[in-house]
C-alpha cells in the first residue's frame, strides 16, 4: 500500500517542493532585478565587485563557520570570539615587529583557542552547544578587555603593515580581488568536505540523528570536536581578513557578524530539499543580505531604514520558508 | 534535555532530588558566600543604602528576563528549538524611543504608556505569529524580530539619546517607602504577582504543562499554540514595561539597549539553578539576577575591575550548566 500511495505524494509533493527550493534563488533574483530597475548605479562591475568585497566576503566566511556548527546539530555563538582573538594576536604581533608569517600563524592558533575551548565544554563535559559557546562568548569578552586595557583598539600604522597584509586585503589575482579568491576556496572547499567527505556525511548525520549516529558507532565525539576547531578556524580566518582590511585590531568587533551569520545559515537551509544546513544556501543567504545592504543604500534609503528593510526582508524570507515547510508537510 | 530527568524511575528520582538540592543548595551558598565575602570585604556593601540601590538597579534586566523565562515555561527549555525571545532588549530599545519621543512631542504620559505598551504588544504580536502561525523556530523568529525591531529604534532615535523628564518618570526614580527606592519596590510587586500567577494559578499551570509535556498538554486538550502565543505577548509587555523603567533611569531612551540581551539570557538560564526540579521559574530568574547584580556591585566596591564581569558571568554559566548536566547525566 505504501508503494502505491507513494508516486501519487510525490507528485504532489513536487510544487511545494519546488517553493521551498527556489524561494531562495527566486528572493535573491527579484531583489537583484529591482535593484537593477531602480538604481543605474546597481548593476555595474564595479558596484557588484564592491558588493561581494565590502559586504559578502567577511560575513560569507563567518557564516560557513556557523553552517559548520549548525550542522552537526549545534550552533556556534562563540565565532565572533574566534574571530577577535585572531585579530588580536594578528595586530598585536605586527605591531611588536613580528613578521607576517608568524602573526598569521599565532592568529590563526588564538581563534583555535576559543575553538578548543567549546569541544571541552561541548564533549568533555556535555554542555549543549548554545549555553557553551554563549559562555565562550562572554569569557572571550573579558579576556579582550583585560588585555586591551578596557578595549582600547590597536592602530598599525601604515609603515608597519606588512605588504602581505596589503596584498590579502585590497591586492588582486589575474584581475580578481585577493578578498574573493579566499572567500571562493574557502566556500569550494567546505562545500565539498560537508557533501562529498565521509567527515561531512558522519556530521550531517550526527546533526540530523545523533542518538542513532551514536548507535552507529560513529565517531560522534572526535567529530564534534573537529566541528568546532574548524569553525573556530574559519572565523579566525575572517579576522584575519578583517585585520588585513582595515589595519587594527578593535576588541569584540566579531560579534557584529553572529547574528547575520545566524540568519544567513538558516536561511540557506531552505535550499537543501529535506531544509538541512548547506554551505551554498549559506552563501546565496549571505549573498540576498549583502546586495539588499548595498541597494537600499544605492536607491537612498539612509543607514537606520536599510536596518528595518534588511529585517523585515529575513522575516519575510523566513515566513515564505516555514511557510512553503508547513504547505508541504501538509500536502 | 528535561525528558530525561522525567524518564527517571522512582529511586531514580529520588537520586535526582538529592543531587538538584546539593545543586540548589550549593547555588543558594554560593549566593550566600558572595554576599557575605562582599560585606567582610567592603564594608559598605551590607548597607542599607548599597543594598536596596543594587536591588533597585537590577530591576530593568529581571523585569526583562521575567519576560524571557515565561517564553521559556511556555516553549521548553531546549534553547534552540524551544522557546527563546531574542528580541526582548531590542524591543526595550524601541519602547523607550517610543516613549521618549511621544513626551518630546508633547504627549502627557498616560498617552506615552499606552503607545509604549501598545508596542511591546505588537512586536510580541510579531513574535507570536512567526512561532506559532507560520512556525519558524522561536531562535530564529525572534532573532529576525529583533533586527526590524532594532531598525525601527534607530529610524526613531536616528542612533541619539532622546531625554524625556516627566513628573511620572522622576516619581518612578524616586526613593519610596521605607527609603526603598521605588524601582526596587516595583521589581519585587511584578516579581510576587508573576511567580503567583505562574506557579500557583490553573493558567501557570497549564502553562508549564504546555513548556514540559506539549504532546500531553495537546493530548488533555488545551489550546497549546495559544498559550505560545500568550507567551510572546507577555514578553513584550514586560520589554515595554523594561522600557518605562529605563527611560526614568536613564532619564531618556538609550542606543546601547541591545547590548542587554545576551545578560537577560544568561540571567534566564541561570535562574534554572535556583529551582527545585531545574526547571526556569520566574523566583529563580529573580535571584540570579540579583545575583548578577551584586556580582557586579561587590566588584566595583572592591575596585576589582568591571573588565571581569562578563568573564566571570560566562564561568558561571558554564559551571552551573556543567554541574547540571553532570547531575542529570548520573540519572540516566
């Protein structure tokens, strides 16, 4: 009897489906053309080329750290911590002299700390990950101030910014913004590890089943903690950049991006057929919020009424989504 | 996480009991500790003065977490797919620029409560719809609330601090009887009225029913989704609320309101510890937010610089949710 019923749910299935799929792409496109009908200035390679280098880049990494995290079943509200500290060991040893190989290094190792941090609480002594990475995120806060001096923000002057530094930030590649080469390997490769690895095929699981990917004897606990070392990882990558870009280091500046990161993840769900985390939904999510921030702006809407109309553009999204989820639950 | 503890046999559930009032007991202690460390250490601290001031300036941050802990009665404790209100500090922000503009232009202040109160509702409303119409998980429904909610607020404020002084306002700042300030005495008349009618009438009840046991709640026949909804409403009310105080505090509307939300979060879950099943009650949430507020107190009298607070907040999260978690772990 189920094989029987089943083509006939399927088909009916197909339109809902096709709604919740597309909602995305479809939201991103119409918003595209309407910035393109209203303002000559939109689409114009050198608009679009700031769009994806001002407003995508930074927030489209921490949202794959986040996408990580989400995941597995989890969330990480710490990866704005992991940026920061990243940042702070970067500066801090550019200005003590240090050369740029080793400031990256130290970097990249300060945003693991707050990384190695949560697996402690998170597997060792089973705090669910919301509460663990919230109190990352107010340790994180502290230690910055502490050793800032209240959070005073370290300035580079520009003799002592490296050229590499220069380079990561505002240099080019065969034309193409340093920026969005990193941004593009970074979003190849956790597409592929999260879809085509058995690493991302175990944390998909982990994050859809726990108990039965437990059962399965899968290695839920080295996952999970390589989940959160790499989210701690990637957003350490974020700061590194955002350090590069604007030559300092300002204390707890990464907590900017949590909440978009969030919403860019969730969102990007909606393009997964069964609404799973996936990197490309996160970054068509990231990419809808960074062109509706420019556009508003291009067709004049002051900086407070882009802030009301990104809103009430990600409650829209999400209502079409839950929406489209229910519709086809129900159908 | 709390169907564990109700799967637990009878001795089971004993243990567990034992192991919540070492918890409970070790929580009160270490309340208790504090204080007296405090008033060993900083003489002034126990004084009369200290004591109801601290009481007094941790109403806007309780009265907001009252908020938060009735969504999460309501929703569940699960903090991503249960009941969470995101936009509570988002929308004091905006009920207070309400405010404050309404007496800028001249409105008296029944008419600014009115309108303030009147927009807490709304972007409760707002919550409640994406929850329970559309059903988008509350992290998410609230989080995307709080940005329009957040937008509207600089739209108003264009980012500035509007003052507002009224005769109401000041009377809300002022010392009361028995030389307790006033704001003090408020947060203790909402705080007995809540846990009364949360933990002692039919509705709270039901009400915890809704947050513990949905399917059996469902199953017994009450209108869960509205009682969901009722609990985003509420929330809103208590951010309006929040936002009257804090415009009398403050003396006008304030741009770094969104900052207070991750506090009222951690003073929500924090509270669980003060309970006697570990659940988030509305007394709970009273007592870790005094806690946070004599904290932070003790620090500044004993000039031990505020760059710790927040550290020392996030360890105490960690260390009362791990002593939890441990606990519940031995049950099962």
């Amino acid at each position: 009897m189920a094989q029987a019923t089943l083509p006939t749910a399927q088909h009916r299935r197909r339109l809902p489906d096709l709604v919740f799929q597309m909602g995305l792409p479809l939201a991103l496109l119409l918003v595209v053309l309407f910035f393109a009908w209203s303002s000559p200035a939109f689409l114009v390679p050198s608009n679009l080329e700031s769009v994806l280098v001002n407003n995508f880049t930074l927030l489209a990494i921490v949202s794959i750290a986040m996408t990580l995290a989400v995941a597995s079943g989890g969330i990480d509200l710490s990866v704005g911590t992991a940026l920061d500290f990243a940042s702070l060991l970067f500066v801090s040893l550019i200005a003590a002299g240090q050369p740029f190989g080793i400031a990256l290094l130290a970097g990249l190792l300060g945003g693991l700390a707050a990384g190695l941090f949560n697996a402690f609480l998170i597997v060792a002594l089973g705090i669910t990950p919301f509460l663990a990475t919230l109190g990352t995120l107010f340790i994180g806060r502290s230690v910055q101030q502490l050793t800032t001096g209240g959070g005073i923000p370290i300035y580079l002057s520009k003799a002592k910014v490296p050229e590499a530094a220069t380079f990561l930030a505002h240099g080019d590649i065969l034309g193409i913004a340093t920026p969005l080469w990193v941004v593009a390997s970074l979003i190849i490769l956790f597409t592929v590890l999260l879809r085509a690895t058995p690493f991302g095929r175990r944390v998909t699981a982990i994050g859809v089943q726990p108990a039965v990917a437990w059962y399965s004897g899968l290695p839920v606990r080295r996952d999970l903690v390589l989940v959160y070392l790499l989210s701690a990882l990637v957003a350490a990558v974020a700061g590194l950049m955002l350090s590069a870009t604007v030559n300092a280091y300002v204390p707890s500046s990464g907590n900017a991006f949590l909440l978009n990161a969030i919403g860019a993840t969730f969102i990007g769900t909606t393009l997964d057929r069964r609404g799973r985390p996936n990197v490309p939904g996160t970054v068509l999510g990231v990419l809808l919020l960074a062109v509706v921030a420019n556009g508003l702006l291009l067709i004049g809407w002051n900086f407070y009424w882009q802030q009301v109309g990104t809103g009430v553009l990600i409650f829209l999204v999400l209502v079409a989504s839950f929406a489209s989820r229910r519709w086809r639950k129900a159908a | 996480m709390s169907t564990v503890i109700e799967q637990a046999g009878g001795e089971r559930a004993d243990l567990r009991r034992l192991g919540a009032l070492a918890l409970r007991a070790g929580s009160l202690l270490a309340f208790v500790a504090v204080l007296v460390f405090f008033s060993a250490t900083a003489p002034f601290f126990l004084s009369f003065f200290n004591f109801t001031n601290v009481i007094a300036q941790s109403a806007i941050l309780a009265i907001l977490a009252f908020g938060m802990t009735v969504v999460i009665i309501g929703g569940g404790g699960n903090v991503v797919t249960g009941g969470i209100d995101l936009s509570v500090a988002a929308n004091l922000g905006l009920c207070a620029a309400v405010y404050a503009a309404l007496i800028q232009a001249g409105q008296g202040d029944a008419t600014a409560i009115l309108t303030t109160m009147a927009t807490g509702l709304a972007v409760g409303a707002a919550n409640a719809f994406a929850v329970v119409a559309v059903g988008i998980l509350p992290l998410l429904a609230t989080l995307a609330v709080m940005n329009v909610a957040a937008g509207l607020e600089l739209v108003l404020t264009e980012n500035t601090v509007l003052s507002a002084s009224t005769p109401f306002l000041m009377a809300i700042n002022n010392v009361g009887p028995f030389g307790v300030p006033n704001l003090a005495w408020i947060l203790l008349v909402v705080a007995v009225v809540l846990i009364l009618l949360v933990q002692f009438t039919p509705v709270g009840l039901r009400l915890q029913a809704v947050g513990e046991h949905r399917e059996a709640a469902r199953a017994a026949g009450l209108p869960v989704a509205r009682y969901v909804a009722a609990t985003y409403l509420v929330s809103g009310l208590f951010a309006a609320l929040g936002a009257i105080l804090s415009v009398a505090y403050l003396s006008g509307s304030s741009t770094g309101s969104a900052e207070l939300l991750l506090g009222v979060v951690v003073t929500a879950l924090l509270g669980v510890v003060f309970s006697r099943r570990l659940v988030p009650t509305i007394g709970g949430t009273l007592l870790a937010a005094l806690f946070i507020g004599f904290l932070g107190n003790g620090f500044q009298l004993l000039n031990i610089s505020s760059y710790w607070v927040s550290g020392v907040q996030g360890a105490l999260i960690l260390l009362v949710v791990a002593a939890t978690s441990v606990l519940r772990r031995k049950e099962s």
